[in-house]
C-alpha cells in the first residue's frame, strides 16, 4: 500500500470505522466512485479485512494481560493456532527469542486469567509461560500517516 490516496482512505477508515463512501470521499478529496473502487481493491488485496467497533475493555470491565510463551520451534504453529481460537485472545505474535509467542488478551476478571495460565502451564508444547497484567494507556492510534 504505497499509494497515498490509499493510505488516507485507511487512516480515516482507522478513526471512524463507520465513515461512508460519501464521507470519506469528502474526507480525501475524492471522487466517491473511486472511493469505492479503492476500498474494494484494498479489500481484496486483504489491507481492510474487515469493518468493527472499537471497544474500551476497560470500561467493559476487562483486564488486560499479556501471555508471554516459550514455545520450541516446531510447536509454535499449534500453539498460536489453539490461542487464536480462545476469544479472549485478541492479538497472537510469534516472535523471536526466549518468548517465541506472545498473546494480549481481555479478560473478565482475575480468575479468567488464572485459568488460562493454568491451562497453557498443562499444555505440553509450551516450555514456560510469563504473564503480565497492563493498564491500557493507548490502543487506538492509528500507525499508518496519510501522505
């Protein structure tokens, strides 16, 4: 995604999710039609996967905490695969180093995360896990600058 256009229909789609056609078109200086037929080529070359809400976890009551596992190498494809699958899980990274995955979940409460930690402790693929709870700061910037 190198295009410029692009980018700012992505960085304005990253502020407002909820932006139409006719908006972002006036957003960006753009013939909606184009609008259109870009957010569809960037759908299709999978840079928009998909359209949601943002959600405060905090004030939904979750935590947050952050699973940190050794996983050797010819596990990790498991492992993240069955971390994927838990809803709590919101982002997976398979990373290097010690720590070869990483997991940021939401969590209900305390013993939420105490039962998972239990249940990735008796998974067999996984050499040693770390958690640690956060406080959010920031998770809603938008990486992507509009050029």
């Amino acid at each position: 995604m190198t295009d410029s256009l692009d980018r700012r229909l992505v960085a304005t789609l990253y502020a407002d999710g909820r932006a139409d056609v006719r908006s972002l078109a006036a957003e960006t200086d753009t013939a909606a039609t184009t609008v259109q037929d870009r957010l569809r080529a960037l759908e299709d070359d999978g840079v928009i996967t998909g359209y949601a809400a943002r959600l405060g976890y905090d004030r939904l009551g979750y935590e947050t905490a952050i699973f940190q596992l050794a996983v050797d190498h010819e596990n990790i494809d498991a492992v993240t695969a069955r971390l994927r699958e838990k809803p709590a899980f919101v982002t997976v990274y398979e990373t290097s180093g010690h720590h070869t995955v990483v997991a940021v979940g939401k969590f209900g409460d305390e013993n939420a995360i105490g039962s998972c930690l239990q249940e990735l402790h008796a998974d067999a693929a996984v050499r040693a896990v770390d958690v640690v709870r956060v406080d959010v700061v920031s998770e809603a910037d938008c990486p992507i600058a509009p050029e």
